[in-house]
C-alpha cells in the first residue's frame, strides 16, 4: 500500500461546553506516541479557559479524549509548549494570567517521567508578570536546551537557556525592533549559528536575527521576505537540513495557513504549499519531524477545532497524492 503524503483529521472542537479553542502544541514520544495541548474555554481571556492535553497513540485511528490539564479557579490559562529533553522527560510549559491581558501572566510548567501519563508538580518559573513562551525548545548540539520566551510588556523576544536538562535556567536580553516581535522561533543552523523568525506586530513581514553563541546574545532582528500578519509561525530543521516553516502567508488575515521550505538555512523559501486557504481564521501552527520522517503540524482551525496534520516533504514540493482525513 502506497504511504499517504498528506494525512489530516481533528484533534479537538465541537464542545459546547469549551466553544473557543487554540495556540496548540506538539511533541513525539520515544513510545511513538504523540501528544497534544491547547487552551480553551468560552473565549480568549476568559476565567474558564483551561489547558486540555490529548494523546494519539501509534496504532490508533485518531485522537483520545482530551483531559484538563491545567485550571486555575478564576483565571485563564494559555499558551501551553510541549517538549521532551534528552533524558526523555516530558515538560509542559504554560502560563496564567493574573490580571486583565497576557501581559500579566506567570511562567509555569510541569514534568512527567512517563511519557504523560502522571505529572510533578507545578514549577512557577519565573514570578515576575509579563514574560510569555510560544513555541517549543530546541536541543542544540551541545546539550544545551534553547527555549523561545517573550516580553507581552515591552513586546520582545528574548531567550532562557539551561546546560543541565532544565535545572537551572538563565535568560538573554530581548531581541529589539521597530515595531516590536514576539514568539521567537529557532533552528540551529549546520555551521552552528541559531537561527530564529519571529512574529511582528504591524509590518507585515516575518523578522529574523542569528545568534553566534548558542542563543545568549543576537544580531539585531532584520525584516524577512515572509509575509506575517501578527500571528505565530513555526519552524523545524528536518533530518536531511532543509528547514520547513508553518506561517500565514499573507500579510493580512489569517488564511492562507501554509508550509514553507528551505533547502539553503532559510535563505530563499522556494516551495510553498497551503494547509487552509477558505475563509476564516487558520493559525497558531506548531511544527515537529517524527523518527519516522514525517512532518506534522497542529494548529487553530476557525477557532473552535484543532487541526493535526501530517505531511511528507514531497507535498510540499508539490508531489500529487491522496490525501486521507476529513477536509473540513
């Protein structure tokens, strides 16, 4: 039987009880089993919006049910990051709002020693308001794990950093530009260097900055030629080098949801496919590689579901196939 390129179907949505749902996250088990988290509620901000956490396991034909993992009485969850370290620990990074806006949340995680299934307990990482995460943490060649933050207040990206599989963590100074960017994400690059987009705020275009010392200081943020209309892209270097970013390829909107490839470290982006392309909102995607090659992307589709999709890098050139999964 002839592998699908393209293989789709819903993690989450159609609950009355949490009509509004969105910013999910992504991240392969060494089980094979994949994980999934977003927040949702009766709409952005509201004190009844929770971070749910579902599971799909290797040989099952969908997604489980999803399960609260995070509430906070009163409060509002949001922007959960999954991730697993090289002790294959489970982290799972959120924040809570403490006031009116995202720019009076809490840093928080917890972490897992069975892939998921039970969790520690709640870690506050950083007490100060203000400062946000987006998308996952990478592991440079080093060991040093690279995680993405950002400044909701002064809306800047910036970087923490830890040489101990998260023990410890220590932080950059923000990445400034006019207007500001926020939700940085990295790759590492061959030759060493991070590389790292970042979302803008009213220039409709994606930013870019390089760090030559495993994310600790940056070149200052230059504008790309990737269209951004204020809303989150997310990037993976593949297996082979190339490098795939899942953006909004318009400057205004948030249709068309797209993938994009790289085969020179994000030079040019010459091949570039739609996920969505209908009306409504398509956004917040979260991009990871599989062991076994594949490409997937979970994101935020119209608000009320969200989306799994699964790729091989021949879509993305262009690569006719069927594809399998509900499209709509």
């Amino acid at each position: 039987m002839t592998e699908q390129l393209k293989h789709q179907e819903f993690v989450f949505g159609g609950d009355p009880d949490r009509p509004s749902a969105h910013a999910s996250t992504i991240v392969e088990l060494s089980s094979g089993e994949l994980l999934c988290a977003w927040y949702a509620g009766e709409r952005e901000g509201a004190g009844d919006v929770a971070v749910l956490l579902a599971r799909r396991e290797p040989a099952a034909e969908g997604w489980g049910s999803a399960e609260v993992f995070a509430k906070t009485e009163g409060r509002t969850e949001g922007n959960p990051v999954l991730f697993m370290d090289p002790t294959e620990r489970v982290w799972l990074f959120w924040v809570t709002q403490y006031g009116d806006g995202w720019d009076t949340c809490k840093l928080k995680y917890r972490r897992s020693e069975d892939g998921g299934r039970t969790w520690g307990r709640t870690v506050i990482q950083r007490d100060e308001l203000g400062w946000m995460y987006r998308h996952k943490p990478i592991v440079l060649r080093s060991g040093r794990i690279l995680l993405p933050l950002y400044d909701e207040v002064r809306w800047l990206s910036l970087f923490g950093w830890s040489d101990d599989n998260g023990q410890t963590w220590h932080y950059g100074e923000a990445l400034p530009s006019d207007p500001g960017n926020i939700q940085p994400s990295p790759v590492q690059l061959a030759d060493g260097r991070i590389f790292a987009i970042m979302r803008t705020g009213d220039h409709g275009h994606l930013w870019q900055a390089w760090s030559h010392d495993e994310g600790e200081t940056w070149t200052k943020p230059t504008l790309s030629s990737l269209p951004n209309p204020n809303s989150g892209a997310d990037m993976v270097r593949l297996d082979n080098g190339h490098l795939v970013l899942a953006f909004n390829n318009t400057s205004e909107g948030r249709s068309p949801l797209s993938l994009a490839l790289s085969e020179d470290e994000g030079a040019s982006w010459p091949f570039v496919r739609d996920l969505e392309a209908g009306p409504g909102e398509y956004s917040y995607p979260a991009i990871i590689q599989t062991a076994d090659g594949r490409i997937h992307v979970t994101y935020t589709y119209l608000r009320t579901h969200i989306k799994h999709v699964s790729v091989r890098e021949e879509w993305i050139r262009g690569a006719d196939a069927s594809e399998s999964g509900p499209t709509n």
